[in-house]
C-alpha cells in the first residue's frame, strides 16, 4: 500500500503507526477471523478443518442448516500464578463464533467431525438428491 507523503509531514510517527497497524491486523488475534479454517468440495461432499490450538473439544459446538456450518465456542486464558503480569499476550481468550456458507446444502445425518492436535476435521455430505446426476442423450 502506498501512503502520500504529505499527509503524515505534520506528525513525522504516524506512517510508522499506520504501517504498524497494517501489520497487526494480520497478525492472529488482530483482525484475522478465528478459528482460521480451509474447505474442500467434491462433487460428494466438502470438508472443513478449522485450526483451534489451546480450545478444549468439549467448548466446541458445531450446528450446519442448509448450507451454513456454524462453529462457536469459547478459548479459556491460562491461570497465572498469584502476582504475574502480563508481558505479552498475542493469543486471543474468549468466546468466538465462525459461520461459513458452504458450496451446497448439507445432509445432517452425513456429518462426522474429529478433533486432534488442536485441529477440527469436519465432514459434511451432499444430500442425494442435490448431487450433480449425468443426463444420458437419447439418439433422435
């Protein structure tokens, strides 16, 4: 991004500030949507994973309706031992919710998730009757 010059001459910090702000907000925690997540398709079925390091299996709800898979839950601080500060805290604490539309509507008896390694494995199937069928051509 490309910052004019004679904007920031009256205050020399405050590009410094800008480009710092810039780069925050793509720092987790700083703008970025939590949980990050990845989604495949196929023609069957997608999956999602979603990246939840430090967040508890049982604090996780997952609902789908339609085509909309929908994770929430909530990240707990650690318990600091009695007279310790804060010196850094780049993770974010606290309740989050994530919806994503999905490529198509979701059969909710075709869906399995795992977790493992602080990374949740969703699988969501197409319901039968939404999947793409090949129509044969008739000879005229």
């Amino acid at each position: 991004m490309l910052y004019p010059t004679n904007l920031y001459r009256a205050d020399p910090f405050s590009l410094m500030r800008r480009l710092t702000d810039d780069l925050d907000r793509g720092r987790p925690g700083h703008g970025q949507a939590f949980p990050p997540i990845n989604i495949w398709q196929s023609d069957e079925a997608a999956a999602i994973s979603a990246e939840l390091p430090g967040v508890d299996p049982g604090d996780i709800d997952i609902s789908v309706k339609d085509d909309v898979l929908t994770l929430s839950g909530e990240r707990h601080a650690p318990d600091l031992f009695e007279g310790a500060n804060w010196h850094r805290r780049e993770r974010a604490f606290g309740k989050f919710t994530r919806a994503v539309r999905l490529p198509f509507r979701v059969d909710p008896e075709k869906v399995e998730a795992r977790f493992a390694d602080g990374v949740l494995r969703v699988a969501v199937g197409r319901p039968d009757a939404d999947k793409p069928r090949r129509i044969e051509i008739k000879a005229a």
